[in-house]
C-alpha cells in the first residue's frame, strides 16, 4: 500500500492514519463464516418429482391426417 499526500498538514496525517489502520484492521479479521442452512436466505428450486400429465386422446379427424404419406413440396 503507498499513500502519498502534499504538504505535511496535520489533519491530512491524521487521516492518512487512520485510513491505514483500518485496512490493517480489515485484513486482520477472519472472513465470515459460512451460513448455516437454515440461515440461507429464501430462494426457489426446480425439483424434477413431478408427474407429466397424460397425453390428450387423439381424435378420429387427427389419426386420418397422421396416416396420410408426407409428401415433399406440398
């Protein structure tokens, strides 16, 4: 860390001080711990446990249009 002031005022000593051991102070603390479970902050999930619906039954006008050939071009 290099801090550099002009002059040689009091007050900008004073706050050059004090600016510094603050960052000591910072770097000297442990960093937070992790959280516990139960403190984790609400969020959402996406769970696959859920059940697909069954398909719609298809009807006669469906089925006699599925069983014509595709036709390329057309």
């Amino acid at each position: 860390m290099d801090i550099r002031i002009d002059g040689a005022a009091v007050s900008d000593l004073r706050r050059v001080e004090n600016s510094a051991l603050r960052m000591l102070a910072a770097l000297q603390q442990e960093p937070p711990a992790e959280p516990e479970p139960e403190e984790v902050p609400f969020g959402f999930s996406l769970s696959a446990d859920t059940e697909r619906a069954a398909p719609p039954p298809l009807r006669e006008h469906d089925v006699e249009q599925d069983d014509e050939p595709y036709e390329r071009g057309s």
